[in-house]
C-alpha cells in the first residue's frame, strides 16, 4: 500500500533530507504509523509538519512515529513534534514515539521535552498503549513527585524518560507514575 492511497496527495511533495513512510494498522482505530528516515532540523521542519497536518486531515489521531532510521532531530523539529502533540491531544489523540536511537533520545533528554512524549521500543508495544488507553480507569499525569535522589518536587504531564533539574539525575516514569532511576 503507498502513501497515497493512505493520505491522498501525501507523495506530491518530497524531500532529500527526511523520507516519510505511512503503515496502516487495523488494529488500532483512528491511527496511523510513520516511519522516519533522515533528518528534521531547521531544512525539513516545514516538509514535515506539512506532511503530518495531511494526515491529520485525513483523520489519523493516534500517531506511532517509528524513528529506528531518523538521524537526528534539532530543537526546531523537537518544536514541531510538540506543536503537533498539543494539536493531537485537543483532538483527543495520542503521539508515541517506538524505536528511538540513543542520539535523538539524548536531544529530547537535554532540552526537557522527553517528558512530554512517550516512548516505546516497538510498534507493538505502542498499539498495545492504544488499546489500554481506552480501559484506563482513572488519571495519573500531570503528577507532581519528588526525585529520589535528591528529593527535588518535580511535575511530569506524562510517562518518559528525563533530567532532574536539581541533581541531574536521568529518571523515568512509566504509564503508572512509578518513578526509577536511570
């Protein structure tokens, strides 16, 4: 299946730098995978927050980005993922980011954002955080904590990975609201 027959007119526009793959799934409703491949910086920013809106448009909300083949994503494409979360979320979608490099992870670590967005290591594991999503019973995020190594009161809007701005410390928090370190 190509890209347009997915997302009419998706293919019209192109871009050297960044290769953008759309995978169907019946398995979740309302969603669409993305496979990524090359770069989103200041150059393909635009290219790409234009594709997505296509396929918002389309009436995908509940977007998996597959990042095995994305190369590196600056502060302006991090700009533009959040940008589209905020979107997604109002229309009551959901963004999940699957198999990160450890390189573009560390870029969403250092400017703050990796807490924002969920990561997962596989598309299925993603597909099944759809699926539960509708079952959850009562609301965990925004949750306010307090590091356990520095005892610093921090506030996460979700699951993920990120810094602790007191002691620096790398902590994570899954879809319960359990905090580990490292």
């Amino acid at each position: 299946m190509d890209n347009n027959s997915l997302v009419s007119g998706f293919d019209e526009l192109t871009n050297d730098s960044l290769h953008i793959t759309l995978v169907s799934d019946d398995s979740f409703r309302e969603g669409i995978i993305i496979a990524l491949n090359g770069y989103i910086d200041i150059y393909t920013a635009n290219f790409f927050q234009g594709q997505i809106e296509k396929i918002l448009a389309a009436g995908y909300i509940n977007l998996i980005f597959d990042c095995k083949d994305l190369n590196y994503v600056s502060s302006t494409g991090i700009g533009v993922f959040s940008s589209l979360l905020k979107n997604i979320k109002l229309q009551g979608g959901d963004i999940v980011l699957v198999n990160m490099p450890e390189k573009v992870l560390e870029v969403f670590q250092l400017l703050g954002f990796s807490q924002l967005f969920l990561f997962k290591d596989s598309i299925e594991e993603a597909i099944t955080f759809y699926h539960q999503e509708v079952e959850t019973e009562e609301p965990v995020f925004p949750m306010i904590f307090s590091c356990p190594v520095c005892s610093k009161r921090l506030k996460t809007t979700g699951s993920g990975r990120f810094r602790c701005s007191e002691c620096k410390s790398i902590l994570a928090v899954d879809e319960k609201g359990n905090i580990l370190v490292g």
